[in-house]
C-alpha cells in the first residue's frame, strides 16, 4: 500500500466575530485540501505479530506478563491487608494468595 494520492475536503469553523477567541459553527463549508500520503498500517510491530496472530497475541501486547505480575502482586498485598485489619472476615480466612494464571483466567486472556 503507497501512497495514494487522495484528497479529503474538511469543513472548517468560520469565525462571526472581531475576537479571535470566539468562533461558532456555520452551514458554509470552506473546503481545506489536504493530501495524505505514506504507508498505512501497523509498523514497528514485535516479530511474534503477524497477519497470522490472533487477538490474544495482540492483548499480550498491552497486558504482559509484568503487568499481570503487578495485578498479583496488588491483589495478594490487599488480601494480606485485610486479613490483618479483618481477620475474622470471611473471605480473609478462606484466601489463597492468585496466581498469573489464575489473573489471566480472571481477565478472560
């Protein structure tokens, strides 16, 4: 995919006024030409991302394993918190520390 050489037309905002700071919107489009050109799609984009991936391969890109890492690492610490603020709470006596596996299975990746 090059460059195609199409044009768009935009409508602009017209000012009414002697303010520059006030503008408002118009029926009258004065048409502003611009050429758009260039390689579209994704670039710069890790090697195990190809047209083959699926969309859990573009999820990981966002929730990696650190971030899970963090989710975890939060979700034990706040545990803890409440198992000593609350100990007989409930759910504070029956927690077990989760697992990335177990965040990932929660988040449905």
């Amino acid at each position: 995919m090059g460059d195609t050489g199409h044009q768009r037309q935009c409508p602009g905002k017209v000012n009414t006024t002697q303010n520059d700071d006030e503008w408002s919107w118009t029926n009258k489009i004065q048409p502003i030409s611009v050429t758009f050109s260039g390689q579209s799609g994704l670039k710069n984009m890790p090697a195990n991302i190809s047209a083959e991936s699926d969309m859990t391969d573009f999820l990981n890109l966002f929730l990696d394993t650190e971030l899970l890492n963090k989710m975890v690492e939060y979700t034990n610490s706040r545990a803890e918190q409440t198992k000593t603020d609350k100990p007989n709470d409930y759910y504070a006596q029956r927690w077990f520390n989760v697992t990335v596996a177990e965040m990932r299975a929660f988040v449905g990746v």
